[in-house]
C-alpha cells in the first residue's frame, strides 16, 4: 500500500487559497488519491479523490503531478469552517480499508 | 438520502461492563467499516464488512472485540469486557460495493460514538 506524507500544520488567512501538499511517491499505477478532513469531533468527511487528471467539486480541487508521486489539494476561498486536519490517503488494495496518518492540521485565521 | 448513523453518540462504562456500539450505513452500501481514534493517536482501522461476511479483520485489537453485522445492514461492535484502554471514539462508515471497472472506495463516515471506560 502507498505511503503518504504531509505537513504536520499549516495556516491560510480567510478568504485566500488553502494548498495542501501530499507525496505519495510509491503509488501504483491503479490507486485512486483520496482527501478526507476531519472537522473537530466529527467524523471524517469525503473531499475528492482521482487517479491522475485533475479533479475539481464544489468543495475543492486536486491537482495530480504527471508521475503521480504528489498532488495538491486546493481551497480556493478558505474559510474558518475549513479548519480541519486534512488526510491524504491512497486505500489500501483497492476497496479496503483507509490509512490515516497524521494529516494536515489547517489552520484558518480571520 | 441518509448518512451513516451511529448509536449512541456518548457512553460512560465501567472497566469489565460490556457496551454495545451500533452503526447503519448508508441503504444500499455493501461495504461497512469500523475504525476508532483513541487518545492522541492516529484513526485506525478495526474491521470490513462486505454485506455480512467480514473481508478484513486485520485491526481488531484483541477477542474482546466482537462485530456483527446479521443481514448485510446495520452491525454492531460489542466491547466485552471493557478496559480503560478501550476510551476513545469509533466511527463506522460505509460505501457502495466495488463492481468490474471501476472503483467505488469513497467511504462515508458517521459522526462517531465517544467511549469512556472508568
């Protein structure tokens, strides 16, 4: 199963783009990349996810470099609501059960 | 449509009682999971359900941990007895089952059940 790292913490001042990095250099060539956050006390909500073109919804965007080893997760307008810790993960075997690290604390300040 | 639901959404035990967490997927979703965070630590994953047969149980602590899941729809998570490391929160989520050609791993969470084991 692919491996992830993220930065510990991050801040984005309100209203500005929120880019959340994640390396994932030994993802094979079918793994799906997922971004899931955790609101405090809340379960983990689904973000995005994609396999190597860039995705975007109406809660963010990612974008896959072209070896796939790393993408960025984009907030375009952040907002205090999106303070969260962000997670990155690649499932394992396809279907199975979902690796979380430590994730990104994000920190949205006014 | 509904979300996943979980019941109930705070208990307080005593070390060696024995509670009983519930969980209903999303109607439709074969795919059901449990995980926990316990204190300071990483969500971990316990077990997977596809319909009521358990594809993984590779995260399930020790024997004290019993799930079921009779039928393919809701599943419970039995906790016999409790010890004090138990206290933490648990989430189950679900997802649509997996067919040829595509891949259907989105999971969708519930808002978890808090643990406390005095």
């Amino acid at each position: 199963d692919a491996k992830t790292t993220q930065p510990p913490s991050m801040d984005c001042a309100e209203g500005r783009a929120a880019n959340l990095p994640c390396n994932h250099s030994t993802i094979s060539g079918n793994e799906y990349v997922y971004w899931y956050r955790q609101i405090h006390s809340q379960g983990p909500q689904y973000i995005i996810h994609g396999l190597k073109n860039n995705e975007t919804n109406e809660m963010a965007s990612l974008i896959i470099t072209e070896d796939r080893k790393s993408s960025t997760l984009i907030l375009p307008h952040a907002t205090l609501r999106d303070t969260a810790v962000y997670y990155c993960i690649v499932p394992y075997n396809q279907g199975g059960k979902l690796i979380f690290g430590q994730g990104t604390e994000l920190s949205v300040k006014p | 449509e509904a979300g996943v639901t979980q019941f109930p959404s705070h208990s307080v035990i005593e070390k060696g009682q024995t509670v009983t967490l519930r969980c209903d997927p999303i109607s439709g979703h074969d795919n059901l999971y449990w995980y926990r965070r316990v204190m300071g630590k990483e969500i971990k994953f316990l077990l997977h359900f596809v319909k009521e047969s358990k594809q993984d149980e590779s995260g399930m602590p020790n024997n004290r941990f019993l799930a079921e899941r009779t039928g393919g729809t809701y599943s419970t998570l039995k906790v016999q007895p409790a010890e004090l490391e138990d206290s933490g929160v648990y989430f189950c989520a679900s997802s649509q089952q997996r067919y040829a050609g595509e891949l259907r791993e989105t999971q969708y969470f519930g808002p978890g059940t808090r643990l406390l084991v005095l």
